[in-house]
C-alpha cells in the first residue's frame, strides 16, 4: 500500500485567462508522491460548496474502490446500484492533469466555470487533499468549520499573497 501524503498549508496565486496557473511548490511535491512520482494531479468539483478538491492518482483509485465496495454491498444486499448517484458526484467532473516542473497547468475551462475561478486562486490543504478556491467564493461561505481557510485567504490576500 502506498503511503499517505498531507495536503497541508494555503497558498495564493492567480490565473489568467486562458486557464493557465501554477501549483504552489508547498502542494507539488505532495501531488508528485500521491501520483507515484508522476506530475499528474485529478481535480474535481466539490458536490457541496463551490471549489475543486485536488489529489494524485492515488487518492483517486482509493475514491474509486469506494464506490465499487457500494456496489458490491448493494449486489450482495439486491439492491439496484446507481453508478450516477454513488459515482457521479465524485467523478463526473473529475479530471487528471499533467502539469510541468514548475506546476503549470491548464485548468479545464469546465472546471473553473463550475467553481466559479475568476483571476485569484487560493489553494487549501485539507490533509488528504486540497481545495482550490475563488477567494470571493470561501469568504461568502457561512459554514463556521470554514474559518481557518477562511482567515488564511483574507491574510494571504492583505499581504499579497506571500506567507
């Protein structure tokens, strides 16, 4: 079994127009060790608030060995299992992406619409992913367990952006 990695920090950085942004060098290495060494990263929309959850290749086969364990149990149980409802949440607007030495990519168009990505990002560790975020979008956020993100995005954005 792979060993686990800690998406840990916050980071602040920009996006332009075509897409193109950086991975903070605090989550490259992480991604890297959870991608078996591979600069690939999956990101996919958050079903409950509007950001991306970022991890490597392998968070996601453990993701995706989950819904196939609520298969089998459904199977086992009669029941009619639903690949859209149990899967689809997780995965329909999943992506892998590679990214280069310095961690540039091209954040999918579909992706940034759906997170409503403008020119800022702020990136979160969440221990066994990272979220990515319009900062406008988590400041609006009500849910009291999102103040510490919270905090960081407001400090990261009066210092501009330097921890």
């Amino acid at each position: 079994m792979a060993e686990s990695t800690a998406y840990q920090g916050a980071a602040l950085t920009t996006i332009d127009p075509k897409g193109r942004l950086a991975i903070p060098a605090v989550f490259r290495n992480p991604i890297m060790k959870s991608s078996e060494g591979e600069r690939l990263v999956c990101l996919a929309l958050n079903s409950h608030v509007p950001c991306l959850q970022g991890y490597g290749t392998i968070r996601r086969d453990r993701l995706l060995a989950q819904v196939e364990r609520r298969e089998d149990v459904a199977v086992e149980r009669g029941e009619i299992f639903r690949s859209e409802l149990e899967g689809g949440p997780m995965f329909s607007l999943a992506y892998e992406i590679s990214f280069d030495a310095s961690g540039r990519l091209i954040l999918p168009p579909i992706l940034r619409a759906a997170a409503g990505i403008d020119d800022k990002v702020f990136f979160n560790g969440n221990g066994t992913e990272f979220s990515i975020w319009n900062p406008d979008k988590l400041l609006a956020q009500t849910d009291p367990r999102l103040a510490p993100q919270q905090f960081a995005a407001r400090w990261l954005l009066e210092e501009g952006g330097k921890a």
